[in-house]
C-alpha cells in the first residue's frame, strides 16, 4: 500500500492529465453540445464538493469525472468555426492582396509564400519562376498584389486519407494561390503584420541564407542542414531521406525537442565554466530555447521542447526533485489546454509516447542493471569507497581494479591511469548499453504508432540510432557555431558528420527488411497496449511475472509486423474502386479469387515543363495508405495503361510498397517517364508484359479480353493518349470496360473492328474530355454506370459538359471523384452494390 501511495504523491498529475485526455478523446468520437456540458459539468462539481466532506479518497474520482468532463468542453470550445469562403472559382483570374506572413522559400523553378488576405484567412501562395529570372525579394510584413487563381484546400476522400483541410485549417490556411502566368507580384506601399515577427523572421531568413552561403552548389547538404537546424523542409527530397526513414533514425534528421535539449546543455555548461550565476543562466536558457523554437518555424516539437525545458529549469531552481512522468504530464496538460486538438496530431503523441516510454521502460531497466554500475565507477581509486556500496558493485570496483592491475604490469602503466583508462571504457561500453536500451525501448514502444501513421517497423533502428542520433546531435551545435560565425571548418565538420550518417543508415537499409505493415486491426492495437502497460507494472516483480509479461509483448509486436491476416475484399465478388487521386487515374480491382490489381497510379501532369519534382507522390501517400487500410500487403498486377506522368507518377511507389508479380503494360516507347518505370520495375523483379489486342484469358475468376493497343501498333517516342491499354473484364452477366485514355481514333477502329459491346461498368475514356466518348462508342457501350476519375475544378475543365450530356442522354449513372470521392462497384455475377467515400 505504501508502494502505491507514494506513486500517487511521486506523479500526481498523471490520471488528471489521463481522465483530461480522456474527455478529449470522448468529444472526438461523439460530438456534444454545449447546453449537455454544462449540465454534466455542474453535476459533477456538486458531486466534487459532496465528496469533499467525507473524505479524500471519496474526492479523487469525481476530480477525475470533472477533468473529464472538463477535456469534453476544451475540446466543444476549440472547435473550429465555418471556414471563410471566398466568391470566386478555381479557374477564374482575381486580384489577390494581403500581407505576407511567412516569407518565400525559394527552390528549383518555385517560390513560395503565405498571405493573410483578412485576419485568419490566409492561402498558400506558388509563383512559377522560369530560367533567368529573379524572384520577387519578399519579407514579413510586407503588403502584395497579384493575379492569379485561389483553390481551396481539399482532401483525397478515400477512407483512412490524411485530413490535410484540417491540418492546414489549424493553421488558417483555407487556399492555395498560383500567380498567373506573367503576372508581377506588386510590393505595396505600407507594411503589416508585428515588429516582433518581423524580426523572428529576418533572423531564420539570415540563418538559411548562411547554409546557401557555407554550401554553395550543394543542394543535399543545404536541404538537409535547413531542416536540421533550422526546421524548413521545403528543399528536402523525399529520396535523400528514405534510408533514414526506413532504419527508424528520421526523428534526427529533422528538427525535434531533441534539438532544444542539446543546445540548452551546451549554453548551461559554457555558462557554468564562465561563472555565470544560476538564475541567470537559466533564465538566458529558457529565452533562448524560445527564440530557438520561434526561428526554427514554431513548428510544434520545438515548442513543446522548449515548454518541457522551461518548466524542467523552473523546477530545478526551486530545488525540487524532477520526476520525469510528472514533468511530462505538466507538459502535455498545458498544451492539450492552449490546443485540444493536439492529442490526435501525430507528432504530438509520438512525442510524449517515446519520452513515456523512456521514463516508464528504459529508465527502471537501466537502474536495474546499468545505473549500479555507472556508481561503482565513481571514485575507482578509493578503496575505502567500497563499503559504502551493495556488495556486487563493490565486488565488480575489486575485479576492476585487479584488472588494471593486470594492464599496469603488461604495459608498465601507474596504477591511477590504469584504472582511469579501464573506468572510462567501461563507461563508454555502459553509454552504449544505455543507448542500446533506449532504443530498443522506443522502437518497442511506437510500434503501433509508427504501424498505423508510417505503416513502418524498423528492426535496423536497434542499432543505428545507436550510431546517427550522437552524429546528428554533435550536427546541431557544431552547424549552428557556422552558422554564427561564417567559418568553413565547423561547416565542413558538420557535413562530414551529416555524411557518415548517411553511409551508417544507407548500410543498415541494406538489410533492413523490405517490407511496409499495413493497419493493425483494432483488438491487435488494444492488446498491444494492454501488454505494454502489464509489462510495465511487473517491473518491480520478479522475473517470474516479468518474463510471461515481455514474451507478451514480443508476440503481439511480431503481430503487428508480420500482419498475417488477410486483405479486407468480399471474397467471391468482383470489385472495382475508382481511388481518388485528383487529376489521373487510380483503380483497385479485386477478383473473385482474392488476386488484387491496381490500374494505373495517378500523379501529376506536366503541363508547363516542371523542373521541381512534386512533393506529394500519389502512389506512397494516397494509394498505398488506402491499401493498408484494407489490410493489402501485395498485389498480384500493376498495370501501366501509357506513359503519361498522371497514371504513372505513382506506380513507383507502388511498385516498392506491394511487390506485384506483373506488370501489364499498353503500348510504350522510350520516354524518360517509362524508362524510370521499367527500371524500377526490373530492379524489383516484376515480370513486364506488354499486352496487345487479340488477347484473351482467364484470370482471378473472370475472363480478361485485350481490345487496345493493336497488335501492330507502334508508339511514338513521347507517351501518347491511344497508347492506352484497354481491357474488358467480364464476370457472371457483368462486363467492366476499362479503357485508360484511349481518344476518338481508338473508339473508332474498335467500332469498325466490331470489338465494341455492351458494358455494364465503364471506366470514362481520358477523365471526361471531349477528345473522348463519341456518340458512335457511347451507343455500343451502353454502359449502366460511368466512372470518371478527374480532380476537383482541374485545369483542364474535365469532365466536358457535352460529354456528360451524351452520358445522360443515354440514362447512364455517372459518378464522378471529384464529387463523391472514392467509388466501389461490387458485382455478385448477378447484382451491383455501390459505395462511394460519402456513403462509408
């Protein structure tokens, strides 16, 4: 009992912080109103203060409900009202005026900015900026105009999508803005904005322009040293990072609290040797760490870092005993206060998570077996040290010392070198351990996190974050002393360090397993959870209760890795899914059988000669995820209709996710977007076929007839629209026409060639355009239901109002992506079920 008590007085905000988080969560999964809080509230207060009078412990659980209750109503308070609407459409030409609140970042081809257009009302501005000329020279607070096109912030409406309104909502950003083509982005007379913000920025603005200055003609190191030291990710590659992100080390690439933590140490220790007083060390700690936070984009590990920081200095000059789990309670309670909505940002929970698991695993195994023997080597010299310690510590400075010995009669050293140079390798190999520890602990321990938002579980991570973390740490003041000081050497040692980095996590991805972990199933992930929490609570048991619980653990975590549970698809159904992928194509089918095939990967077209390749892959960050919600590990085909960069931009990424045993191809010629395929493709084994009109076959319960690309069809050098693979699926009395971009030539040699059937699913031919969908094939098609997969008010104004009228004059169901979001046709062989991401 006193065990348990004095847990409760050692950590007393964490079932507060826990019943708080609690409420929030409850508000999540039901919405409530006001006038419903209210009422539960007070009722709980009289329940509070009735409890009060008759004892303590009586009080602590209506506290608890009250928190509760009080975690709902943050949560009802914070919400977010109706987003501001402007009256304009996407394709229409307006001027746009406003103040710049987040300065350019300027990389290959593309200008960036952020314009407050009214109060919270802002848009994310891009300005094409084409060989030989000069951005504009932006800054904070300056007031622009210009012309250009206003779209507002839309989500992929695919089940399980990123809400990326919400996210970029949080943040009042409710457009994105393109300058018009020649356009002059005009500077105002006047500015805006605060004194104060204007120099925050000016200082980040200088920082980043002292990386271009140190690294010239280093896009890499310049990219990956901004995000480092000063958070702007807007110049880093995706592939400069993938060896980082597949060995778990990621977290240190890129600017986290980890970051605060070293430089308040370093700045704590330079003012100790300069005899600067505590209070006022820690106090040019804590402004500093904030000025950090604020230079570095505020962004939202920083800050709660330096939070965690000011409070642990707070606590520290009051001489108070820092708990970590109290600490770091305090902190979480005081964030999820200013922003409930934190609780469900991934960073935010991965942050406390891999601390949590800090405090709660790594720190009672290391006092278990670490700690004791960090203190035995306090001292070594003193023998009279030993009695004051357990036994086997002393016995361990006696062995340690007959060791040196030993050393100091083959290499003729004095005694004291001896033992120090035997202590401090002892000390190094303890480091290690203890490093070892913690990471196997938080790799352990964000499992489910990291399962659920990166569908990723590194085993390489045990051992490289025991090797990159230390690099990248010693990155961070040596960078920043060039950054200060303009020198070449400490620039030219922090890129040393960056590069052994990326040789130490290029090494372990060699051997990492190649695989990505779709979503754990719901009673998996509670399981998980419980197993960890029991685990935790037989710490200060014996290994006979501690063993069954960490052998729990380690089969529930092979679990969540190995996912052996089968795709969600309705087995003995046809299933075909138009994913949205804006404008391009994206389709999951499913054959009766179980074999699954994507046709096509989205992507972005290449309208203006794009030098910048897009931030967003399709193929990783919105079909795969979609995928893994369905528990898809590999698929069976990827089909490449033509090579063109919207059908084609993610196939890659798909390629590498799902390993398919095929890869069906229409016609294609020797394009750089098709040679990058193949040679991915080739590089993972999959066998290419190129398919040819006059093929028919059986597959995954249903016959698969070829009617495009002839036999003797030749395809140009650049990829074509009637390079289109076009397939006919028949299954049971249903027949499902998938038809790629296949134009008014094509549907005309098919109608001659009396190729051309009734269907009763049709994939629109080219997103709805009027190079498509004649009369001539409409009236042999008949098609029940049309599919159009185009994106939401595309520049290209698909689909063509004429084509949709022929569609409705034929009484066919069209059904649009932009509109509905994902759709689903299941057929039986003898009925239809539809689903769109509405309906779901």
């Amino acid at each position: 009992m006193a065990t348990r008590c004095s847990g409760h007085v050692n950590d007393p905000l964490l079932a507060p912080l826990i019943a708080f988080a609690t409420g929030i969560l409850i508000s999540h999964a039901a919405r409530f109103e006001t006038p419903e809080l209210a009422i539960a509230l007070g009722l709980l207060l009289i329940l509070t203060l009735v409890a009060a009078r008759w004892s303590h412990r009586i009080l602590y659980a209506p506290v608890l409900l009250s928190l509760c209750v009080g975690g709902i109503w943050m949560d009802v308070l914070h919400r977010p009202g109706r987003a501001p609407r402007v009256e304009t459409g996407s394709q229409e030409l307006v001027i746009v005026s406003g103040c710049v609140v987040e300065p350019p970042i300027f990389y290959e081809g593309r200008d960036q900015f952020t314009l407050e257009m009214a109060r919270h009302a802002r848009a994310r501005v891009s300005l094409t900026v084409k060989d030989g000329e000069t951005p504009p020279n932006l800054s904070y607070g300056q007031l622009v105009e210009f012309e250009g096109k206003l779209r507002p912030v839309r989500n992929f409406h695919n089940p399980g999508a990123f809400d990326f309104e919400k996210f970029s909502a949080r943040r009042y950003v409710y457009w994105t803005a393109a300058v018009a083509s020649g356009s002059v982005v005009k500077i105002l007379p006047g500015r805006c904005g605060s004194s104060f913000w204007a120099a925050i920025f000016a200082l980040r603005t200088r920082a980043l322009r002292r990386i271009e200055a140190l690294y010239p003609n280093k896009p890499y190191v310049i990219g990956i040293m901004e995000a480092t030291l000063i958070g702007e990710t807007a110049k880093l590659d995706k592939l400069w990072t993938e060896d980082f992100r597949r060995t778990g080390t990621f977290h240190a690439l890129v600017i986290a609290g980890m970051h605060v933590s070293v430089l308040a140490g370093l700045l704590l220790f330079l003012m100790r040797i300069c005899f600067v007083a505590d209070l006022p060390a820690l106090a040019i700690t804590a402004f500093l760490a904030w000025l950090y936070a604020l230079v570095a984009g505020g962004s939202a590990p920083v800050v709660r870092a330096a939070g965690a920081l000011t409070l642990y200095l707070l606590v520290r000059y009051f001489y108070r005993r820092g708990r970590l789990m109290n600490l770091l309670a305090a902190v979480a309670f005081v964030y999820l206060l200013y922003d409930p909505e934190q609780i469900a940002d991934a960073g935010f929970q991965l942050s406390f998570l891999s601390v949590a698991a800090i405090g709660v695993l790594a720190v009672p195994l290391m006092k278990a077996t670490s700690y004791p023997l960090t203190r035995g080597l306090a001292h070594i010299h003193e023998s009279n040290f030993d009695m004051h310690l357990e036994p086997k510590i002393a016995a361990f400075r006696v062995e340690l010392r007959l060791l040196a010995e030993t050393f100091r009669y083959c290499l003729r050293l004095p005694d004291k070198w001896g033992q120090s140079t035997l202590a401090l390798l002892m000390r190094l190999v303890i480091y290690v351990y203890d490093m070892a520890v913690i990471s196997a602990v938080v790799q352990v321990g964000l499992a489910l996190p990291m399962a659920i938002y990166f569908h990723r579980i590194s085993f390489s991570g045990f051992s490289a974050n025991v090797i990159i973390v230390p690099l990248l740490t010693a990155v961070v003041p040596v960078g920043f002393l060039a950054i200060f000081t303009g020198w070449h050497a400490p620039a030219a040692v922090a890129e040393w360090m960056l590069r052994l980095s990326e040789k130490i996590a290029h090494w372990h991805a060699g051997w990492e397993p190649d695989s990505r972990v779709p979503d754990p199933p719901v009673w998996l992930s509670l399981a998980f959870v419980a197993a960890l929490l029991l685990f935790t609570y037989t710490l200060n048991r014996s290994w006979r209760w501690r063993l069954p619980a960490l052998l729990t653990v380690f089969a529930l975590f092979a679990l969540v890795f190995v996912h052996p549970f089968p795709p969600m698809i309705e087995p003995g159904q046809f299933e075909l899914t138009a994913i949205d992928v804006g404008q391009g194509d994206g389709l999951l089918v499913a054959f009766p059988d179980g074999k699954l095939m994507i046709v096509d990967g989205g992507g972005f077209p290449n309208l203006f000669g794009r030098r910048q390749k897009p931030k967003l892959d399709i193929g990783e960050d919105v079909i795969s995820p979609y995928l893994w919600s369905r528990s898809v590990k590999k698929l069976d085909v990827v089909v490449c209709t033509h090579a063109h960069e919207d059908h084609t931009g993610g196939l890659g990424a798909i390629i590498d996710n799902f390993h398919p045993a095929q890869l069906w191809t229409g016609a294609n010629g020797d394009s750089p977007v098709w040679r990058d395929l193949r040679a991915r493709a080739l590089a993972r084994h999959v066998r290419i076929d190129s398919m040819r009109a006059g093929r028919g076959f059986d597959f995954g319960g249903t016959h698969i007839e070829v009617l495009a690309p002839p036999a003797d069809y030749v395809p140009g050098e650049v990829g074509n629209n009637n390079d289109s693979l076009v397939m006919r699926i028949s299954y049971g009395k249903h027949s499902f026409l998938l038809t790629g971009d296949m134009e008014k030539q094509v549907e005309a040699e098919l109608w001659s060639e009396g190729k051309l059937q009734h269907c009763d699913v049709l994939k629109v031919p080219h997103h709805g355009s009027k190079t498509s969908s004649t009369e001539l094939f409409l009236d042999a098609v008949r098609p029940e239901f049309a599919i159009i997969s185009d994106g939401f008010e595309n520049g290209f104004h698909h689909p063509n109002p004429e084509v949709l009228k022929r569609y409705q004059e034929r009484h066919a169901a069209v059904l649009r992506t932009d509109r509905v979001g994902l759709i689903t046709i299941r057929s039986d062989g003898r009925r239809f079920t539809l689903q769109t991401a509405e309906s779901q």
